[in-house]
C-alpha cells in the first residue's frame, strides 16, 4: 500500500469549489477528455455517505474501469473507496487567506490486508496500473483541476 498526495492552491472561492465538487459527474470528462472517459453516479440524490459511482479511465493507454462508494462526506471534503478496496482515496477542501482555496486529493494505492494484501499491490503494478502510473496522473488531474476552477471565475 503505497499513499500519495498532491496539493493545489486555487483563486477559485471555497463555495465554487464545494459546487464543482457536488456536480462531479458533470465535470468528470471534460476536465480530462483525454484520460477521463466516463462517470456515473450509481446512486439517487447528491453525494453522500454510501453513494456509488463507476468510472471509465484510461491510465498509459490502458483501459481501467472502476466501481466505488463514498464513505466519508464532510464540509472540508469525502473519502471513497474502490469496490473491491484496493484503491481508495479522499478529496480536502481548506480556505485560503487571499479568497481562494487549497485542494488536497489523496489516493492510497493498493489493499492494506494484512499477509496478502502486499502481493496484491504488486500483482497490481505488473498487470495493471502501477503505483509511479498513479502518481503521474494525480500530478496532471491536480494540474488540470487549477486551469479548469481558475478559467471559470
């Protein structure tokens, strides 16, 4: 299990980020078009603890499809998790001084099963998507997600 982290500092207002952040759905692809595929919610009404999603990606040209729930859901951000758990990963909202927000997505890549759950993590890296793959594209994600809230003010 591996946790890797990325922070953005943003103009865009806390009360526009909550708003990007409660119509995911609708932003998913474009804010992606080239990785991002597909995002539904599986779940009625807006997102909250227990809501389900599948998404479609693509990671270094090779197709992911994943199924998660949220299981934590709080003004400052959520948590999720991938079903089966072998990603999970939160999103954490803080204000800033100047008006503007800080953004903070972590994803913990891999199971944290006692025994096994370490050669899943690499059976994860050799057949699918690696660990550095993860990273790389939380680094583009975060990079995007500044161009995208700061186009829209």
């Amino acid at each position: 299990m591996k946790e890797i982290s990325r922070t953005i500092q943003t103009k865009a207002s806390p009360a526009k980020v909550l708003d990007w952040f409660a119509h995911f759905d609708e932003h998913y692809v474009e804010w992606w078009p080239e990785a991002h595929k597909e995002y539904r919610s599986t779940s009625e009404g807006p997102p909250q603890v227990g809501s389900t999603f599948e998404l479609k990606q693509e990671t270094k040209g090779r197709p992911v499809s994943m199924k998660g729930v949220i299981t934590k859901m709080e003004p400052t951000g959520f948590e999720w998790k991938m079903k089966p758990p072998v990603m999970s990963g939160s999103w954490r909202y803080r204000p800033t001084e100047d008006g503007g927000t800080e953004i903070t997505q972590t994803m913990v890549y891999g199971p944290s099963w006692p025994v096994i759950g370490g050669l899943v993590t690499w059976l994860m890296g050799r057949f699918s998507v690696s660990a550095r793959d993860v990273e790389e594209q939380l680094e583009e994600e975060m990079t995007r997600l500044k161009q995208i809230l700061e186009a829209e003010d």
